[in-house]
C-alpha cells in the first residue's frame, strides 16, 4: 500500500472526482509553486469509491470559484501544527468571471478582447453569458 505523510502546515484539496485532478492541478496554477505538492489520483473513497486529492505544503490564495465550477463536491481542508483547523465544502459560483469563455462568435466578448467573459448561474444549474445568453462549451469539465 502506497503510504502519503501527513503535512504540518498548508492545504488538502479533498473528494476531487477521480481522474480530475491533474486538470485542477494546472487550471489552478499549483504547477507554477515551488512548494511541495502531492497530486495522489485514485484513492480509495469510502463515499465516492475513488477520488484524487491535492496536498500543499504551504498556505496559499486558491481561487475558489474556479475549484467549485470545475467540481462543486470539493472540500478544501487547512492544515496547521499537522490539525484540521478549517474545512470549507464548496459550491457552484453564482458568478464566473474569466474562468470560461463565450462560444458565440457574435458575442461581444468575441469582437472587443478587453471585455470580460462574466457567466452567470441560472436556475437550472446551468451557466449563460451575460452579453448574449449563450451556455459555455461545457458545464462539467
């Protein structure tokens, strides 16, 4: 059996649906830190079956919107002093902004590139373009 030391001081990213987090790793900009970070895929899940989980070895700002649009089942654990101090369960972000892009090719985020790509989150749990109400390429990544 593979054995994975605990950390004392830094971030678990937990429950990652299994086989997503190498696509997390890099949308997250945790291949650009020079700290120590764990990408363990396919471990055994008592709730989920299988799952991955990403271990940082230092505190730092993850953008969680882009984290609960990719995978709303996510939880973020903080570790300090090798103890869970906190423990946030993620959700859908009613708001996205720059995370993805408008596929129509009338939209104005096409014509003017300064413009932000803002999706907001309908009622059907489905995600449309401010501008021109068109839905992204993909809704689960």
């Amino acid at each position: 059996m593979l054995n994975i030391d605990s950390i004392q001081n830094g971030i678990v990213i937990d429950h990652i649906k299994a086989g997503t987090g190498m696509q997390i790793y890099h949308l997250a900009g945790l291949d650009e830190l020079d700290c120590c970070v764990a990408l363990i895929r396919n471990a055994r899940s008592g709730k989920h079956g299988h799952k991955d989980i990403i271990k940082i070895e230092s505190m730092i700002d993850l953008d969680l919107d882009v984290l609960g649009y990719l995978d709303p089942d996510i939880t973020i654990d903080i570790i300090r002093d090798g103890q869970i101090v906190e423990k946030k369960k993620l959700v859908k972000p009613k708001t996205l902004k720059n995370v993805i892009r408008c596929r129509n090719p009338r939209c104005i985020t096409t014509i003017e590139e300064e413009i932000d790509h803002i999706f907001i989150l309908g009622e059907n749990g489905k995600y449309r373009c401010i501008y021109c109400e068109q839905e992204p390429n993909k809704q689960n990544p």
